[in-house]
C-alpha cells in the first residue's frame, strides 16, 4: 500500500483514487491510475497491462508511454524503455514521466 505525503502531486493521486474507486471516472482515467497504483505496489506486469489499454487520442498516452518505459527500465529492458519515453517525448515534449514526478514529490511506494 502506498503512503503520501502533502504535496500536490500526492494529494491529486489520492483524489483521483477516490473518484476511480467510487466508479465516477471514464474506463481510460480508471485504467490510467490503476496503472500507477500497480507501479507503487511493484505489480509492474499488472501495471503494464493497464497502461497498454491506453489508446493515442487519450489525454493519458504520453503519460502511459512514459510509465511503461519506467516499468521497461526497472525491468532491464532499456532499449524498450528508451523507445516508449521517446513515443511519449513524441507527444508531448513538456510532460515529466509520471512515476518519476510521484517520486520527488514524495510519494512513497510499498
């Protein structure tokens, strides 16, 4: 189980993970916080599954791409790695990889 710290991030994680398990967000949104409530428990496998659903039109791909390509580095797969963060650099050149953002911001993982 995951415990947070008060930073935003942390605080945007925990209200979206009420919204999910409260039913009231889309299938894409569920399927993305899942994903990153599967990389903190270390269920990256589960994880990826969850990212993968996560089609290119959605709000969530560039994120997804750069969490499957954390998950892909912790698994010593770099050259996949490497091509998941450049898809999501692709899409979105700004956007800092979500689980690495989670980290500074304090949020610590089971």
């Amino acid at each position: 189980m995951c415990t947070f710290s008060i930073t935003f991030v942390a605080r945007h994680f925990v209200m979206l993970s009420f919204l999910y398990a409260g039913g009231a967000l889309s299938d894409t949104t569920a399927s993305y916080l899942r994903g990153l409530e599967l990389s903190c428990e270390g269920s990256f496998d589960q994880a990826k599954e969850n990212f993968l659903t996560i089609e290119k039109n959605s709000k969530y791909y560039a994120a997804s791409q750069h969490c499957l390509g954390n998950i892909a580095a912790i698994q010593a797969d770099f050259i996949l790695s490497g091509v998941y963060h450049g898809v999501a650099k692709a899409f979105d050149p700004a956007l800092q990889p979500p689980l690495a953002v989670m980290y500074m911001e304090g949020v610590e993982c089971g």
